[in-house]
C-alpha cells in the first residue's frame, strides 16, 4: 500500500485486499506478481485451466491464462481467474482490463453449444454473503435450446463477437452502469474474468487472457490536479540519461569514472537503474562502485565485485539477515588472485571451524548453530592465501544472522473441523512468530491452493471448485529459518446439484447495452521526448505501466552488460557478483550527479565502457497536485510534453521549470529604440 490516499498495487499479497484497518480505495495490478486465484468448475476436470501465463502479455511478460477444452463430470461449467477486493460500501467508479480471446470455438456441433466471457462482480456483505450479482459480458454465443450462456437483462453486453489474437482495453465505471445495485451493502467486492457460463463443450476450445487489471472506488482527482486518482497510480515516468563521455578506456590496474549529469527525479520513487555495457577480456577482475550527489550531501556504494577483488572475501549464504537453524553451511568466495586459500569462520568474534578454498574461490565452513543461543549473531571470513609469494590474509564483510529454532504459532480459525461450507468461503488462519512468518501457504486434499506472505493470513475459495463431499484443509506456517508449523482440518463441502444454465428466455438481453460508464483506457503516451542537457549528456522521458528493465548480469562474448538496481536490498542472495546495499530507492531523490567508478585489480590488457546510463522512474501522487514542487500541476506538465510531473528541472540547468515555464516581459534597445518581447525559456 502507498501513500494516504489508500492505494494497492499488486505485487504478489492478495491478502491485503481482504482486510486490515483503512479504506482501500484502489487497486493497479500489472500481473507480474501472483495475485489473481483460480477457479475451474469440478464437473469440467483436467478440461479447463486458469493461471498465470507468458505467452501473451499486454504489458511486461505475463498475463492470466483462461481455457476450457471439454468436460470430465457434466458437459457445463465455468473457468476463470478472481480476486477479492475490500470496498466498506463504496461504489466501484473505474475499473480497467485489458482481454484477449485466443479461441472461441467448438468442433462438435450441437444444440447446446454455448459460452458467456466477461467480467463479474459479486457484492459480498461483511460475512461475505452475496448481495448483488453484476455481470459485463464480452462476447458470447447463446445456445440454440433456448438461449443458454445468454445474457440476461440484468446484464451489460459489450459484445457479442470479438475480433480473435487482439488486446481490447475495457474501461467501465460500474456505478454508473449499475447505478442501483446496492454499493453500500457490500465489503467486498469479488472480481471474476473469464468464461462465466459453458454448455455442451464436447469438441470446445475457448482460451482467452487478460492482463493491466486497475481499479478505483474513490472516482475522482483528490488533489485537483487534472489527473485522476488511478491515472497517478497507475503511470511509471521515466527518464533515461545517457552519458556522452564514452566510449572510455579501463586501463588495467586503475580506476575509470564516468560521470552523468542528471535532472534529479522527486514523486513516488519506483526505481533506479544504472545501465553499463563494457568490453573487457577479464570482466571478473572488475569492481563498480556508484558515488552520487543531490549538491548538498554525496555517498557511496559498492554495487558489483565479481571476482570478489574489492573485498577480498565474502559470504554469500547466509544472507544478510536471514534465519537460520541447525548445522548451516557459511559459503563464498575468495577474491579470484589468491591461491592456496583457506577460510576460517568466526561467530561474535569467536572462532569456529576453517577449511581450504576450492580451485575457483569458493568455500564452505559448517557451523552448527545449535549450540548457539537464539538471536542475532554477526559472522564474518578470515580468508588467507597466496598472491605470488605472499602469504595475505583478507577479511570478509560481517554478516548479521539470526538463530531460530522455535516454530511459529499457528491456528486454523475457521473454517472448524467437521463445519460444512458451500459456494464461497475464507479459510481464515492466525500465525505469529517472534522472528517473523516467511509464508503462510494453503493446501486442500495435498495440493498447494494459495500462499500468504504477509497478514491477514486469509484465503478466498469458490467451493464450487472442490466436489462435495470431505476434504482436507491444510496450513502451514513457515518462519525464514525454515522452522514449519501444520495444522489441518477435515471440512465437508455440500453445494447443491448443479443444474444445466438456464435459458435466458424471457429476459433475454443480446444486443449491446449502455455505454454510459464507457471510460477511455489507461494508456499512456507513448512518444519519447529527447534533449540535450546542459552537460551534454542525453536524456529521453516517456511514460508507461511499468519499470521496462529488469536488474541482472549478462555475460558476453567480450564482456559483460550490466544493469544494477542501485537499491539492491542486502539480504538479497548475491548473484553474479550483485552486491547488496542500505539504501533504498527514495535517498536516490533528488540526485543530479552520477559517477560510476569502475577498478580494474588485474593486469593484462585494457577493456572498454562502450554505454553508460541512468533510468530512474518515479509515479506522482495523488495526494499532491504538484508532486515535483516545481510550480505547475501534475495534469499541466503531463499534456506540456515539454516537463515531467516527477522532475522539477527537466534540462537539468539548475533552472525550476515553473520558473522557466513563466512568461518574462524582456526590453530590447537597439539604436535608441525600445522593443518589449515576453519570451520563456
């Protein structure tokens, strides 16, 4: 959740929707992270599959997958993806999705051949009981026995057929579409995508996927800055700065620097990359280091030392505050120069075991943490060895652990054992541990359903995915020491005969509706503005759904591009020499000055840094209408183009852009002769 006004961006807890203090008023989910459950009716079996998919994607690299390829109980079901969204009474002013629908046939003719796809809203009161039913449908074909899977008139049709391979961008306001459905009965809300109805499915092939899911039950611009509440939430601005101080010789044994000279970013921080291509014939004898400065105060950070040469020695598992129990294997790496290597493990300064370094660097100590008391400890590496002729010793970074071999508290609250549960359910579960619950995760008959990594530890589930009859519940609690608590319950799931979908008949609907709550789509703009800046260095802005660039290490033929996140948490495992750090990505606010220094240790022959870049993205705020403190609104910089809501000095010449954007009355005299002029700058 960020910020006051309330907003849920979806990366990876569901459970944040089901509860908890405040009013969520929002929801952006990009599909990147596991949110949306699945439901696929039992009568359909192994025929219909619901999850997340990366085989089509409206933006970043997944999307939610919907299919349904015949039947294993009856010939009638449904499938689709859901999420439960907590609303305390408010009506739904915006909702957005992007579909796609891949296959919408059946290869078996016959007279109940049928499907509705769309979208589904099912208001839920307090004790999650429904009270209202909405449905949107996108496209359907009603059966030719009286009209089974059609729309009814309590339905808003958007189509009937759709074109097959395309993104379509759906934007409605359901609380004008349905303006007397009853908004304030409801907690929650239940969003379902996909195929709500399917009948006579023998020979059915009917896939379709939907991604860029946003919702908003606040309506409106809080800050009445001209943009809506969903629009700030929803937009990444970004900016990209790309030095031209390269290409730039790494002679070998010295330092190399390459500075960039940025517009200093402000807002809602959501990322801060470097970007670094280099040509080197020993990329692993390299350090990087970040230094930067917002003018007033500078630091630095260690962010890659793939040979380990900057520290000597390092240890890379355990991490940086992670749990531990048992004997535990303390691994790393030795810097790549030293042979002959033997590492000796101390804990609270105290020795503990040692043991000779492999032939590529790397070690492994035991240290039986069980002789040691529960708590924090700090460990750390005596790396010694040759280089040349001499003996050196090094000393690796001190890493904090905890000891943990207490199990969490764990109790299935509802449903009880031997209760009997229909339609819609909460397994609601409570767990606690001193050192902190990793994951909380939700089994039924052996089989993983959901997880839970951070409170309330509920899970939503469609019974009607279950057959009636006894199952088994099971949770486990997890602390990250690994340490695991299991509680079970055996519950009977009884819901009614289902019976064959009904005909629509006599209220049949099956012609579009009112486009009354038609909302145009959240789409950014997508041209990228260029300019030189005072430096000369380059920058583009643009602006989109999400950060385009992923940190990570890829090695090349002739050495290696790199892309850091200069926020890397420490904790994080280290991979391909990706050194973790304290800072988080708001102390890279403000930040004008770049300068990434790169340290060959080696010797032998020079490399190259061929690109040298900045990407910082950073959303504005809905809780203020100038989020940059530049002087001009959010909405006004937006459609200028020529600024950026989240960067207050846009051509980084020390000039604010309100001041710069004001028109300036200017006198001229020339030969005697005076000429006013209002220019901007």
């Amino acid at each position: 959740m960020r910020g006051s006004w309330g907003f849920v961006v979806a990366v990876g807890v569901a459970a944040v929707l089901l509860g908890g203090s405040g009013s969520v008023a929002g929801l952006v989910d990009d599909f990147e992270g596991d949110f949306w459950l699945s439901f696929t009716h039992f009568h359909l079996g192994r025929f219909a599959q619901a999850g997340y998919s990366t085989a089509f994607a409206r933006s970043g690299s997944r999307s939610f997958h919907v299919e349904i390829t015949g039947w294993e109980v009856r010939d009638f079901g449904s499938a689709y993806g859901y999420a439960l969204f907590a609303t305390r009474g408010s009506p739904i002013a915006e909702m957005h999705v992007s579909v796609l629908f891949d296959r919408l046939q059946d290869l078996v003719a016959s007279p109940w051949d049928s499907y509705a796809a769309g979208i589904s809203l099912d208001l839920l009161d307090a004790g999650y009981r429904g009270v209202g039913h909405l449905r949107y449908v996108l496209a359907y074909h009603a059966s030719r026995n009286a009209g089974r899977c059609g729309p009814s008139s309590s339905d808003l049709v958007l189509g009937s057929t759709t074109p097959l391979g395309a993104w379509s961008d759906v934007g409605r306001s359901p609380a004008t579409d349905f303006p007397t459905a009853p908004w304030q009965a409801a907690s929650y809300v239940k969003v379902s995508i996909g195929f709500l109805c399917a009948a006579g499915l023998t020979g059915a092939s009917y896939s379709l996927y939907f991604d860029d899911f946003a919702m908003d039950t606040g309506a409106g611009d809080t800050d009445g800055d001209g943009l809506r509440d969903l629009e700030e939430e929803a937009y990444v601005y970004l900016a990209r700065v790309a030095s031209i101080r390269v290409p730039l010789d790494i002679p070998p044994g010295e330092d190399t620097s390459v500075q960039i000279e940025a517009p200093p970013a402000a807002g809602v921080m959501a990322s801060a990359l470097l970007s670094i291509d280099i040509a080197h014939p020993r990329a692993r004898d390299l350090s990087l280091f970040l230094e930067t400065s917002d003018g007033r105060s500078s630091r630095s950070e260690l962010l890659w030392d793939p040979g380990i040469r900057e520290r000597g020695a390092a240890i890379v598992t355990p991490a940086y505050g992670q749990a531990v129990h048992g004997t535990v294997d303390v691994r790393g790496r030795i810097a790549s120069d030293m042979t002959d290597t033997q590492a000796a493990l101390h804990v609270d300064g105290q020795w503990i075991a040692a043991s000779a370094g492999e032939p590529d660097g790397g070690f492994a100590v035991p240290w039986p943490t069980d002789a040691w008391p529960e708590g924090p400890h700090r460990i750390f590496v005596l790396a010694q060895g040759h280089v040349g002729s001499e003996w050196v010793p090094r000393i690796s970074p001190e890493v904090s652990v905890i000891v943990d071999r207490t199990t969490p508290d764990l109790e299935i609250r509802r449903p009880q054992s031997g209760e009997t549960i229909s339609g819609f359910a909460l397994i609601e579960a409570q767990a606690f541990d001193a050192q902190g619950v990793a994951v909380v995760e939700l089994r039924i008959d052996g089989f993983p359903f959901d997880v839970r990594q951070e409170e309330p530890y509920t899970f939503a589930l469609d019974s009607l995915d279950l057959t009636n009859g006894l199952h088994r519940f099971e949770v486990r609690a997890r602390d990250g020491a690994g340490n695991e608590a299991l509680r079970a319950n055996e519950v009977t799931v009884n819901n009614k005969a289902s019976a064959p979908p009904p005909p629509c008949s006599p209220s049949c609907a099956l012609s579009s509706g009112t486009t009354t709550g038609n909302l145009g789509a959240l789409a950014p703009v997508g041209d990228v503005h260029r300019l030189s800046l005072a430096s000369g260095d380059r920058l583009e802005a643009w602006e989109g759904l999400q950060v385009p660039s992923q940190a990570g290490v890829t090695w090349t033929a002739d050495g290696a591009s790199l892309v850091l996140d200069v926020a890397r948490d420490r904790r994080t495992p280290e991979t391909d020499g990706l050194v973790g750090t304290d800072a988080t990505v708001a102390d890279f606010a403000g930040i004008r000055t770049w300068r990434v220094v790169i340290r060959d240790h080696g010797e032998g022959e020079a490399g190259v840094v061929r690109s040298a870049a900045v990407l910082l993205a950073a959303r504005t705020s809905p809780g203020s209408p100038d989020t940059d403190g530049d002087g001009l609104s959010d909405g006004a910089e937006r459609l200028s183009r020529a600024t950026s809501p989240v960067l207050p000095d846009f051509d980084a010449d020390g000039l604010g852009d309100g001041l710069e954007m004001q028109p300036r009355l200017i006198r001229f005299v020339i030969d005697g002769q005076g000429s006013d002029r209002v220019i901007q700058t």
